[in-house]
C-alpha cells in the first residue's frame, strides 16, 4: 500500500561509492549502504527520508558489492517509491557516474552523497539550484554544508563541465563556485558523514540523544526504550534506557540489553546475553550467557568500536547469521532437483520443440510473486515478481520439468501453496495476507489437488492456510506421488 505522501515529480540520485580507507573495518563484511544505523541499515534511513520528502523516483548508485545492497532494497515498494538501482563499476568516475545514471531524466534532481546519514525537512518549492547548510554555531548566515544539493538541469551541466571533484564532498563545494545563481538554504538537520568507525561511533552517540527520530508506526517509546512492532519480549527480560529495539525482534528471559543498545530488526537474544554501548545487526543471533559491550556486531562479524579490532564468529552457541539462505547443494529438495535437471535437460529440450507444435509456445511462463515477501516499519510490503517456467501438457511430471531449474534455485518448492499472481494479489484481502504470504509456495500442493473448481475464494484462502499450519514431511510426500495421478493435479 503505497504511503501517503506527497508527490514532488522530482528525481533524487543518491550515490553509494566504495567507502574510504579510515571505513574499511566497518565495510569489512558488507558495503557501506548495509551498514547498521540505529536498529535498520543505512540505505533504509535514507531511502525512508527521501520518501518522505516527496520523491517517488530514485535512482540509486552502488560501486562496492552493489548485488547485496540491490536484494535488500528491491522495487523500493516499501518506501512507496520506484528505485532504480544501477551496478556501477568500480573504476566508473565521479562525473561519468552521475552521467550515466541521469541519463533521460528530466527536470530538478537531489543529488545526495551514500556515505551519509541525513534527516531534515526540505523546502515545499524547489525551484533554483540549491546547497543545503546546516545552522552556523556562530549564528552567521553560512554554517556546515550538508552534502546534498538539489540541481536543475542545467546546473548539472554547469557543474559536470568545470568540476573535477573526484568526492562528492568536493562536488558539493565546487557546486558554490561553478554555479553563479545556487542558492544557499540553512535547514535545521541531524546529520553525520561515516567515514570512520570514529565518526559510527560518534553517531550512534548522538542517535541515543534523539529516540525521536525512530518513531515509525507501531513503534512505542517509554522511558528512552524504543520497542518496534511484533516483538517478543521477555518479562523477565530487562531493558535500560536509552535502547532501541527493532522490528520482529526476540528477547528471551534474563538478557539485558542497555544502556545504548540498539537492536535491529529480527534479531535474536538468547536467555542471560548482555548488550550495551552496541549495535547489533538485523539478523543477528546473539547466544545464550554472551557479552558485546562496545561493539558492532553484524551477524558473524564483531567490531570493536574502541580499538577497530574485528573478529569473523559463526558459532551457534556465541553468535551466528539468521538470515542466511540455504546455500548452493544442500537441502533435500534443491539436491533432488538439481540432479534430475541435470538428467532432464536434453528431453526437456525436446519436450519443449513437441510443445511448441501443440501449444504453440515452447513453454508457459508466468509472472508469480516471490517469497518471502519483505515488510516495512510501516506495515509495507515490497512485491517483487520472476518468471515461472513450466509446460502445459496435463500431465504433472512433463508440465514439472522445466521448473526443476526453479526449485533448484530456491525459488520453488516441489510442493506448497500455488504461487500467486498479480490478479490473485489485487483480490487478496488484508486480513488473509500475513497468513497466506507465511507459507512456501509450490508447483503442487493441496489446493492445487483440490481444484479451484471444487473451492470458492475464502475455502481456497483456508485451505492455504490450513496446510502451512499442518504440513510435515510425510504429508508432502504424499501429495508429491499423488499429484503423478493423471487429472489429480491442477495448476491454478
């Protein structure tokens, strides 16, 4: 559902470059865009504000391992905008960077630098080229320049054809010097550049001054503890001012956590850890009896945030990574499939000619939603779709085929709930949806089985329901075999 914003029909670039040397222990295990702020990653504060402040179109630019940062963000549904993220090159220049990813962009654009962390109400009326300032501690008209400059076309122009900044700080400056009109606004911000793990520290200082600007809808704040939505807090748990805990988040009985922990979403404190003075990561599980105290803790990887040392741990009794996905080769499904299509791929290219002579096409594809389907702070979800290939001949174990190369992929599952198309989205009720969206999805199943025509729309919903609360490996080998039954199977 999208956020009810105002739409500024303008166009933000924000650049995400390699981050600086005196940032490496930092980036050591993920790009800076995935870095921890608060209890979200960086890119989600900045992705969230330029929300917002009204703009639906943002183009996003990664050099430092961007296909991390590009599955986190996705569509950009969740932010109620459209984003589109650009691969660039590591060796791609400042200028030709900007270039590139302004290309056929129309009208005023918000260049803002990655590398910072930035949260501050713009001006309703954008209409000249524009450097933003933050208020001078002496009062005069001139103080710290945030790094983020709104440009119309013909400012970018200006400033790419006599700038040779190869920082974007640099550019920010160059911007007062090559563009004779850009004006000059003062904004009261919370701002800080992370360039080194002094500057992460100073920040997270400042954030536990400021619970204020993690208050997202479901979030309650008492007393300086911040506890997001869905949390599993244990009574006997003890939480100490300031802290912030995210979304999803699970605290077990005797842990405590502050002052000056931060938790990100789904994270996972075992029974007797403490947490203080630290961050610790989305998905992170903390084991039980542990201690991180001044420490950056990001799923396998610890950062001191005193004396810069790191240390890799991926012990589940100390700490390990909850979000993780089953790697290449193991789980019993992916190992099935990947064998059989290997075994399948010459008939499955022979299947596909006699296909295309009977149906017409060489496959069926479809667009289907894929899963697991990601939620914001605000209740957003972010619904992203891929291709699903199978044939149409009726008969389960031709049609299934081409869909070995899906399930040993991990994007389907031998059996499960049908995958969901666009139409069957737009009539999904809200109430059904957290259910529904819980369970795997499959190319056979016991809705499936049953048939559409057997089932009207709220019996097909508790049936979908009902099998992900009950399924268990005895049951869905049995539908496996039975769906080899001609005409037992239906694919909806």
């Amino acid at each position: 559902m999208p956020l009810d914003i105002v739409d500024r029909g303008l166009t933000c670039l924000l650049i995400h470059d390699r981050a600086e040397k005196t940032a490496a222990n930092l980036t050591k295990k993920l790009p800076l865009p995935l870095l921890c702020v608060g209890n979200r990653y960086l890119v989600e504060h900045q992705l969230e504000w330029l929300s917002d402040n009204g703009f639906k179109k943002i183009r996003l630019s990664l050099g430092d391992r961007p296909r991390e940062t590009e599955k986190l963000v996705g569509s950009g549904a969740r932010w109620g905008t459209e984003v589109q993220v650009s691969l660039d090159p590591e060796f791609l220049d400042l200028e030709s960077s900007i270039r590139k990813n302004l290309s056929g962009v129309e009208g005023g654009v918000l260049l803002v630098d990655g590398a910072t962390f930035v949260r501050f109400e713009m001006p309703q009326d954008l209409e000249y080229s524009t450097a933003f300032f933050l208020p001078a501690a002496d009062g005069s008209d001139v103080g710290t320049q945030i790094p983020c400059l709104y440009l119309t076309p013909q400012g970018v122009d200006a400033l790419l054809g006599q700038s040779e900044a190869v920082y974007f700080q640099d550019l920010c400056t160059d911007a007062l010097t090559f563009i004779p009109d850009i004006e000059r606004v003062t904004v009261e911000a919370f701002y800080q550049r992370i360039a080194s793990t002094e500057d992460y520290l100073a920040m997270n200082e400042r954030i536990k001054d400021r619970p204020d600007l993690f208050q997202f809808k479901g979030a309650e704040l008492e007393d300086g503890v911040r506890v997001g939505r869905r949390c599993h807090i244990s009574p006997k748990a003890t939480l100490i001012a300031p802290t912030l805990v995210g979304d999803g988040a699970f605290i077990k009985a005797g842990a405590e956590i502050g002052p000056g922990a931060f938790i990100g979403d789904q994270a996972y404190i075992e029974a007797g850890a403490h947490i203080a003075n630290a961050v610790v990561a989305p998905g992170t599980y903390i084991g039980p009896n542990t201690s991180f105290e001044n420490k950056y803790v990001c799923r396998t990887f610890v950062l001191d945030l005193q004396d810069k040392s790191s240390l890799v741990i991926d012990d589940p009794a100390i700490l390990t990574d909850i979000t993780k996905p089953t790697p290449w080769g193991l789980g019993a499904e992916r190992v099935v499939a990947f064998f059989l299509a290997i075994l399948a791929f010459f008939p499955t290219m022979l299947l596909a000619l006699i296909h295309k002579l009977v149906r017409g096409t060489f496959l069926v594809s479809e667009e289907i939603l894929c899963h697991p389907v990601k939620q914001n702070l605000r209740g957003e979800y972010d619904f992203q779709w891929r291709s699903w290939r199978r044939f149409g001949f009726g008969f389960f174990l031709l049609d299934i085929l081409p869909s070995l190369f899906d399930i040993a992929n991990g994007h389907l599952a031998f059996v499960g709930n049908p995958p969901l198309r666009r139409e069957d989205l737009k009539n999904l009720d809200e109430e059904w949806r957290d259910d529904l969206l819980a369970g795997k999805i499959g190319c056979t199943g016991l809705v499936q089985q049953l048939g559409s025509e057997h089932l009207g729309r709220d019996e097909t919903l508790a049936t979908a329901i009902f099998y992900n609360a009950t399924r268990n490996f005895k049951q869905d080998c049995s539908l496996f075999f039975k769906a080899w039954i001609p005409g037992k199977h239906r694919f909806l």
